[in-house]
C-alpha cells in the first residue's frame, strides 16, 4: 500500500516530502525521502510503525544524474564546449610574448593544446578537453583584470601532453611548459578536484610541481596521493613555467 502510495507522488532522485500519515493517520508526520534509486520512508509518531525502504524506478535525468556523481563529474563537463566568437585564432603580439616567456609556445605548435585570443576580454585561452572533446576553457589575462577566468564550472582539469608520468601543476601555462616530459595536468588552483584525483590514479608516477609558494600543499597533496599511486614532489625555486628547457626534470 505504502510503496503504490509513493509511487503515485511522482518523486525524483533526491526528493523529500512530508504528509500525513496512510498507516496511523498523523497529520503530516510521514516524510518520504528518495535517494541513490531507493525510497525511504518513516512516521515519526511514537506509536506507528510505518517505516521501511524500497527501490524505486529512476527516470532517465535521475539516472544521468547518478551517472556524473559516480564519475564526479558535473552534467556540464560531457557537453561539447562551442567556441565563442570572440575567440579568435589571431595572436596579438602581447599573447606571442607571453606564450614565449611562458613555455607555452612549443606546446602549441606540437598540438599539445588549443589556444585562442579572447578579443573581449583580453586573454590567452586554454582550451580544456575531456576525452578529446572540449569542454571547457581557461584565460589568462593579458592586461588588467582577474588573472585567471574560468568560462565554465565543469570542474574538468586542465590537461596537456602524453606519457607515463603525470606532472601536477598549477595553472594551464606550466601544464603545457611540462607536457614535453609526459601529461601535464593543472588543477587550476591548488586544491585537487575529486575528478583530478580519479585522472591522477590512473598514472603508475605523479610528480606534484606547484609553484614555489605552495610547497605545503604540494607536501600534503603528494601524501594524499601516495595512498593511490607513486608519488613525489619538487620543491621549487621559480613556478614550473619559468624554468628553462630540461632543468625543472
């Protein structure tokens, strides 16, 4: 009775609603809550025994839902990212400087990563990709205005390069300076994201190379992911992306 009662709400994954009760008759003592594809359900009255759980039929948005949270990823990150048109593929001689001051500049020219000029917004754009496909994108600011800008909330990591060892860096422009010597992946922080870290697990050696004022979180994290993988850190006098060629590995 309880179970055809609940079905008849019309209740989604997360969903919690309050009524009276259908065994006792308590007004609005009866909470039905349904989480991760079951329905739980409880009257609160002292003396009813109305409580139990059972699964239930998800919709399709409640599976896809269940789909990202086991992946950690949001529903954005597998969405195609469409180039704005205020990204144009004509570099402003202040971006070429930068990219060249940088180490971005051979990164970009082997494919290791797409970049724009943000017209708009003065920037340098870091496409982020997942499985190929772009998802996202990350700006550096070549004049005034915030340093970094994230253009959407995927949360995805910024990934550059191939190899067997994975070199977790801060921003975007050391991830490509490193992804000569193997993936470069920058958290775009320092802080790892629970999807950074199910990307770095995959990797059999992680060297952890944040800038040279995080040498505590880069301490912490490389503890964080021995429980995972091998993992070691750098301790480093300049950022990753200001070390000349070969001398950072």
């Amino acid at each position: 009775m309880i179970h055809d009662l609940i079905t008849d709400m019309m209740m989604s994954e997360g969903d919690t609603k309050r009524i009276d009760c259908p065994s006792c008759g308590g007004r609005r003592t009866f909470t039905v809550s349904i989480k991760e594809g079951k329905a739980v359900w409880n009257c609160y009255k002292a003396s009813c025994r109305a409580r139990g759980a059972a699964p239930v039929a998800l919709s399709r948005n409640d599976l896809e839902k269940r789909l990202y949270k086991s992946y950690e990823l949001t529903p954005q990150a597998n969405l195609i990212y469409d180039r704005p048109t205020n990204f144009s593929s004509f570099f402003p001689p202040k971006m070429t400087r930068y990219m060249d001051k940088n180490n971005v500049t051979e990164s970009w020219r082997e494919g290791r990563v797409d970049l724009y000029h943000d017209v708009v917004q003065d920037r340098c754009v870091f496409i982020i990709k997942s499985s190929g496909k772009p998802v996202d994108a990350v700006g550096r600011s070549l004049g005034r205005g915030t340093k970094w800008h994230r253009y959407k909330s995927t949360g995805e990591p910024f990934l550059s390069g191939t190899g067997e060892v994975m070199y977790i860096v801060e921003d975007a422009a050391s991830a490509c300076a490193v992804s000569k010597y193997g993936v470069g992946m920058a958290l775009l922080g320092t802080s790892m994201s629970d999807r950074a870290l199910a990307i770095a697990k995959t990797y059999d050696n992680c060297v952890v190379c944040l800038d040279k004022d995080a040498s505590k979180k880069s301490l912490s994290l490389t503890i964080r992911l021995k429980q995972y993988t091998k993992a070691t850190m750098r301790v480093l006098k300049v950022d990753p992306k200001e070390y000349p060629e070969g001398v950072l590995i």
